[in-house]
C-alpha cells in the first residue's frame, strides 16, 4: 500500500441495500457522518456522475469542516467513486490550510467505494487515494474507523425496519416468490413497470442497458424488452399481459435464448400503512425449468431490479 492510499474493509451485519441506502441517504448519513464526538448538520446528495455532495461535520467544540466532491462512477449497490476535497460553506473548493491542516495536500483525493454481498451481510471496501503522507493517512483510518462504528449502530437500529427483498423457491418448487415493501404508494409503482420511459431506469442488473422494443401495456397487450452488456452482446425478453389493472399485473416471460421455456408471473400490490406491499410470483413450466433459471442467476438479477426499481420509486 502506498503512503498516499488508504484501505479500508469492514463487514457489516446489514444487507447491501441497506448499506447502500445509509451512504446515499442525507437522512442516514447525517446520523453516522465523521469521527466519535462530531455531528453533521448538512448532508446534501446529487446522486448522479457529475452530480456533487456537500458534507458539513461539526467537532464538539463548534468547528464546522466542509467536504465537497463529484461523483464520477455510481453502480447502484455496488460501487461509488467520487473526488474528496475541504470546502467552504458554499460548496467551493479550499485547501487543508483553510482549517489549519498542515503539508502538502492536494486540492482533490479520489475516494472509491464497493458495497459486496457476502451471506447476507455486507463486505464495505473503502480506497481514499492522495493523502500527502503516510501520517495524516493513519489519522484518517482513525477517523474513518470511528465513522464506520457509528455506521455499525445506524444499520444495527434500521434492519428491523427496512423492507428488504424476501424471495421464496422451496426446493422441488415450480414457483419462485419475491416479496418487498416500498417507501411509495401503489400508484407510483404501478407506472414504474407500465411506463416504457421508467423501466429501462431499473430493469434488470445494472450492468446491461435495455432497450424497449415493444411495450402495450394492457390486458392483450406484448412487450418486448432487449437488454446489452459491456460487450455488446444482446439478450432479448418478450411476452404477454393477460392482466393489467392499478393493483395487479399477469404476463408471460420468455428468454429468447431458450425458447419454449415460458414463466407465468403475478405481481400484485398491497397498500399498507401509507407504503405498499409487492408480492412477485413466478411460474416456471418444471421444477427443472425453475432450478436452471435459478442457477443460472435468476434470483441475483431480480433483487437487483427490485433495489433499482426502490431508488426509483423512492424519489419524490
């Protein structure tokens, strides 16, 4: 490791969603943000590549210390680049003089992190790259460190309380059962998956891109959906809505690499409390059809979907 680059990784009991929702959440973030005995009274977030953040943390004596950076790679759930640099209150970039942090700093640090699922916790992988010396590198695992056993206890008080993606397949099953409470009425979910300029913004793994081919939306109607990898390798999607009403929607799924292999799916929504309740069932033509596709990584494709489609929802 170079006296310039700081690398941190910490396990938390928490799954990805979660973690990735207490890093990008103002709300979440302002309760966990900056070393033991410091608050952070701003938290702003502009979630997007070029977007930019702005952090304040405040020391028990009073001091404010402004951060502010751009986000120059976002994979949801997965991976955030952004740049670090000190701030003034108003977003612009200062040196570390500016609060009285002596050598040679840079104007800008690159900070990488990757969120991993690893048996249903979180593995946290923090790279904070452009410390002027291996010193001021330890001092800022400290800091880092006591920021992350804050982290700790956010995510040990908000797991009872987050919706995360419960899925169903007994073994010997021909069905597979995805259940999510959103943050979001029945309506907005609704238009999430009926609306051809919405679902390319969450269907499927972030990693492809789709494309709409064909989508009628409406007892009768077809859709056609093809996605593209990194590579350029296309993988098209088609079936039917046998079903289509505000709080219900029954279509066919085929993957047109396997044809004949055809998945009934029902997915319904409940309204609970001012949230909703999706329950998602597929039907597969076998028990051997359901295995193949589960090997295959059916069940790793649909949670990301379903998270994306949260992110999605979720913004007012």
């Amino acid at each position: 490791m170079k006296a310039s680059e700081l690398i941190i990784t910490r396990t938390f009991d928490a799954p990805p969603g979660l973690v990735w929702k207490a890093w990008t959440d103002p709300a979440l973030m302002g309760r966990w943000w900056g070393p033991k005995g410091f608050t952070a009274p701003v938290i702003k977030i502009d979630l997007r590549v070029g977007g930019k953040y702005l952090y304040c943390m405040r020391s028990a004596e009073g001091q404010d210390i402004w951060s502010t950076g751009v986000f120059r790679e976002i994979v949801p759930y997965r991976k955030i680049v952004a740049t670090d640099s000190f701030a003034d209150e108003k977003g612009n970039v200062v040196m570390a003089s500016h609060y009285g942090m002596t050598g040679e700093w840079p104007a800008e640090l690159i900070a990488t992190e990757t969120f991993e699922e690893v048996k249903g916790k979180t593995r946290l992988s923090l790279r904070h790259e452009g410390f002027p010396s291996a010193g001021i590198r330890e001092m800022a695992r400290e800091g880092w460190s006591e920021s992350f056993d804050k982290l700790d206890i956010v995510l040990m008080e908000e797991k009872e309380h987050y919706a995360q993606n419960v899925i169903v397949a007994e073994p010997g099953s021909q069905v597979a059962t995805l259940t999510r409470v959103f943050d979001a009425p029945p309506e907005r979910l609704f238009k999430a998956y009926t609306d051809p300029d919405l679902v390319p913004r969450w269907w499927g793994p972030a990693s492809l891109t789709t494309k709409i081919d064909k989508m009628d939306a409406r007892t009768g109607g077809s859709w056609r959906f093809v996605q593209r990898d990194p590579e350029g390798n296309e993988y098209a999607f088609h079936g039917v809505y046998h079903e289509v009403s505000p709080n219900r929607i029954v279509q066919t799924f085929e993957y047109e690499g396997m044809p004949g292999h055809v998945m009934f799916q029902v997915m319904t929504l409940e309204k609970i409390d001012g949230k909703t309740k999706m329950t998602d069932k597929s039907f597969a033509e076998s028990v051997e059809d359901l295995e193949g596709m589960l090997k295959e990584g059916m069940m790793e494709g649909w949670v990301e979907s379903v998270e994306r489609l949260a992110l999605l929802v979720g913004k007012k």
